[in-house]
C-alpha cells in the first residue's frame, strides 16, 4: 500500500477551500514528488478554467503546461461521500484522487485513492 503525505497547513488550504466552495465542488491540482511507495505532496495549484457546480467539477487538462511534478487532484464531495465515483475514477488526472467530504474540518473528511479506488494511507506532516 502507498502512502500519501501532506503538511497539515497544505491540507488546512484544501478543507478551506472546499468549505468556501460548498455546496459547489472545489478541484485542485497537486504537485509532489514520488519516492518508492510514497508520495508527499508539496503543492497546491488552481487548475485554468476550471468549473464548479452542484454535483460536478471540470478543469481543461489541456491547457496545462507539461509538469511531471503533478502527482493528482483534490476535489470536495459536499454530499458527504467520502468514495471516489465511477466518474472520478474515469477522469482522474495523475497518480491519486484526493477527496475531502462536509464538513470538511479534519484529516477524518479526507481520503486518498489510486485509479484502482484502493484506498492508500494518508500521513499529515506537522
């Protein structure tokens, strides 16, 4: 099993951010290194163009520039659904699927996922 590390102010921007955005979705690109079977994520980024609605978020993954440094998304399911859907699974971008669910205070409405929907374990660094 992969392990995902994250610094805890980093995942405080991504359950803020959900949280300003709900009850619409909130999507954002992460930028990391992968060393063997851990991936620790350094960066946030606001995808272009990207759309929020009730139920759904959308980016154009064609107007990023080429970055190796991607390593996935995060999106908010204000549902409450802490599972990635088919959906997500089909258009996931990079290597994991960060979701973060309401009411989006705590590493408890996060959890991270490869293309498989195994569920990988989650490491906030202090």
């Amino acid at each position: 099993m992969s392990t995902v590390c994250i610094r805890r102010d980093l995942l405080n921007n991504v359950l803020n951010n959900a949280a300003s955005m709900h009850p619409r979705e909130m999507l954002l690109l992460l930028r990391g290194k992968k060393n063997k079977d851990e991936i620790t994520v350094t960066e946030l980024l606001v995808p272009p163009l990207a759309l929020h609605g009730r139920g759904f978020t959308v980016f154009q993954s064609h107007m990023l520039p080429i970055d190796f440094s991607l390593v996935g998304t995060v999106h908010s399911h204000p549902s409450g659904v802490l599972q990635p859907s088919l959906a997500d699974l089909h258009h996931a971008f990079g290597r994991i699927i960060m979701i973060v669910t309401f009411p989006y205070q705590n590493e408890y409405n996060v959890a991270v996922f490869n293309h498989s929907k195994e569920k990988l374990l989650l490491k906030i660094i202090e």
